[in-house]
C-alpha cells in the first residue's frame, strides 16, 4: 500500500509517551501524506488486563472511526512486563492491537519477538519488524561490565567492604590478567561483534559461533568478513569450549540455540571459566549452571536473562557470591529511543512508500528473533 498515493490517513497507534516522543519526527517522515495518531484508548475493547495476562483477541468497535494500520510497541508499552506476565498498561495496548482488523504492521522495539503477541500477530497476517541493532551498543557494554567486574574480583571485594573489612587479593586469590584469556562468543550479529572489538582491545583472544561463515564464490572469506576473530559453526562448539576461559552468549533464541548450554557442555568448559549471557535465557539449562556454579565447574557468571522472567524470588541464583544478576536490563540506556526511531522512522518511510522494510521477521521466524537485518548507515 502506498500511502503517497491515497486519500485516506494512515491511522499509527502509539502509546501516549511515544506520540508525544515522535509526534514532530513522523510529520517530517510521512511530509505530505495524509495520517493520524492514535492511542489505545480510542478502541474500545482495550480493557484492564485478564487473569491469564494473555490475549484473546476479542473483537471490538471503535468508538471513533479509527483504523489503525500500522502500530509501534515501544519500550514504554512493555514496561514491567515479561513474556510470562504481563501488566495491565501492556495489556490495554496489546487489546487494542487485537482489535484492529485493518493493521497491517507492528513494529517492536526489541530484537526478539518472544513475546506471546508476535506470534498471534504474524499468525493474522500482520507484519513484524524488529529494532535489531538498536541496543547493540549498551547490551555490549554491560557484558563487558560483567566480565570486568567478575575477572577483577569485585563481587568479593563489594562483600568486603560492606563489612567494613581490608581483603586484599593475595596469592591464590590474585586475579588473573586478561590479556591472553580466551573469549568464546556464541552469536555475532551486531552484539557480538561490538563486543569482539571491546574484547580484543583488551587483548584477550576472540573466536567467535555463527551459523555460518560468509564466504566468496571461491569460498573465501570476503574481505569484509575477513577478522582476526576465529570463526566456527555451532557444529564445532563442543572442540572450542575446552579451550573457553569465558563463554559469552550474545545469540538469538532459535531451535538451534534453546538449551544449547547444558551440564555437559558446562563440564566441556576450561577449569576457571566465566559464562555471561546477555542473550536469552532459554539458550542455558539454568538448573545445570546452578549446579556448575555451585560445584565450582564454572567459577562465576553475569546474567542478565533467564528461563522464567522475572527471576524467582527463591532462585539460587539471588545469592550465589559467584554471580551476578540484572533484570533483563543489559540494553538500557538514554539512548533507546533515538536509537529506535532511527529504525522505526526509515520502516514507516518506507511502508508509506509501499516498500520493504528493514529487519522484517518471517512468520516461521516467530518464536525468537527476526531475520539477520540489514545494515543500516546509522547504526
């Protein structure tokens, strides 16, 4: 559909926050064409949350004649909400999507479409794109914290000064430099490559997992694929992990990376290893890195996702001094939503124009990440 070319309005269902945010920059993007903003409560039917936090897809009348056709679920709309429960604000928004027979795409604010609403929607026909790419920077960054600070010790050295006591690190206890280390990381997308370079300026040895390595025609790596990073498939994972001081997951969920790491993989790992996950959750069998944890298989981990969200108040994890723990927060930062819009503004761009979108998810696809997406000159 192309919106240049039609009367009638491109009605774009936002959260309040979000039409306030970009309200200027969508009558830059759409220029001439003809659109309203329109907000969940403009569609009867978005009511408070159910008990089961899923959506039914009730239908409803509009109590204006609005018909949004295309939506932005944005970080605002998701809140405090996870894929197993799911606030009321997030679910007064989610109704309004399921009952809007017209809308044609969605796009989410995340990189992973795990989340019980995409697959409803692609399974309606809605398109779906992601902000792959978006919160590369941040999710890098904070893995890096946590390796940082697990591999300087300072977990140890927190607990110390809470107790008011003078704790060198002495003897065994020195830390090892991280010069030299080896750093394992399993998906090298926008993530994982940041996180390649950070690593490798600190002179630590990088491989790195894909799916596949790129190659030319000749079957040669292409000069652009062409790293100082080793590259193996997932095939190969088990023959690096004994080499591995620090296994970094950065990977999208898939049926290929779900419970990827179990106890015989962690027992695979070099004695002393670190694992960090900023990717998702369900790519560790977290009762085993529980049980590596605590025998000392693995020395220490950064988590910041989980299998259920959000974490149990009883889990092992909360006060394993070994380990550390953020809630789904590693690609926090001021600079979401500018960076978002860059992606958002180009698709609706492009979707007013009738043309393709960046980062459009298959509707196969639709349990974990989008499609690899293209490159953006902003990003």
């Amino acid at each position: 559909m192309n919106i240049m070319e039609t009367k009638r309005p491109l009605d774009i269902l936002l959260s309040r926050y979000a039409a306030q945010h970009f309200g200027d920059a969508i009558a830059k993007t759409l220029h001439a064409a003809p659109y309203r903003i329109v907000t969940p409560d403009d569609i009867v039917g978005a009511g408070p949350a159910r008990a089961d936090g899923a959506p039914d897809g009730a239908k409803a009348t509009p109590v204006a004649p609005v018909a949004p056709i295309a939506a932005l679920i944005s970080r605002d709309v998701t809140g405090r909400s996870t894929k197993a429960v799911v606030t009321a604000d997030t679910q007064h928004f989610y109704d309004a999507l399921l009952a809007s027979p017209g809308l044609r795409w969605v796009h989410a604010h995340s990189a992973g479409l795990d989340r019980p609403i995409y697959p409803e929607l692609l399974r309606r026909g809605v398109r779906v794109t992601t902000s792959a790419g978006a919160n590369a920077r941040p999710v890098a960054h904070s893995a890096l914290a946590g390796l940082l600070s697990l591999a300087r010790r300072l977990p140890r050295l927190q607990a110390a000064q809470r107790e008011h006591a003078w704790k060198p690190l002495l003897d065994d206890d020195t830390p090892r430099d991280l010069a030299g280390q080896n750093a394992l990381i399993v998906g090298y997308g926008a993530i994982g490559q940041r996180l390649a370079k950070l690593l490798d300026a600190l002179e630590m040895n990088v491989s790195v997992v894909r799916r596949e390595l790129p190659a030319s025609s000749s079957g040669r790596l292409t000069e652009n694929e062409a790293t100082a990073y080793r590259s193996i498939v997932f095939a190969e994972i088990d023959s690096a992990l004994p080499e591995t001081d620090w296994l970094i997951l950065a990977c999208p969920l898939s049926p290929l990376t779900a419970r990827l790491i179990d106890a015989r993989r962690l027992q695979l790992l070099r004695p002393g290893a670190h694992l960090i996950n900023v990717a998702r959750g369900e790519v560790v069998v977290e009762a085993d890195l529980i049980a590596a944890l605590r025998a000392g298989t693995v020395a220490g981990a950064y988590l910041d996702v989980f299998e259920h969200e959000p974490l149990d108040a009883a889990s092992p994890l909360w006060d394993l001094p070994n380990v550390l723990v953020t809630p789904h927060t590693a690609g926090h930062a001021d600079s979401h939503y500018a960076a978002v819009g860059r992606i958002w503004l180009d698709n609706l761009a492009r979707f007013s124009r009738g043309e393709p979108l960046i980062n459009e998810a298959q509707a196969h696809s639709h349990g974990s990440h989008s499609r690899e997406p293209q490159q953006l000159a902003t990003r």
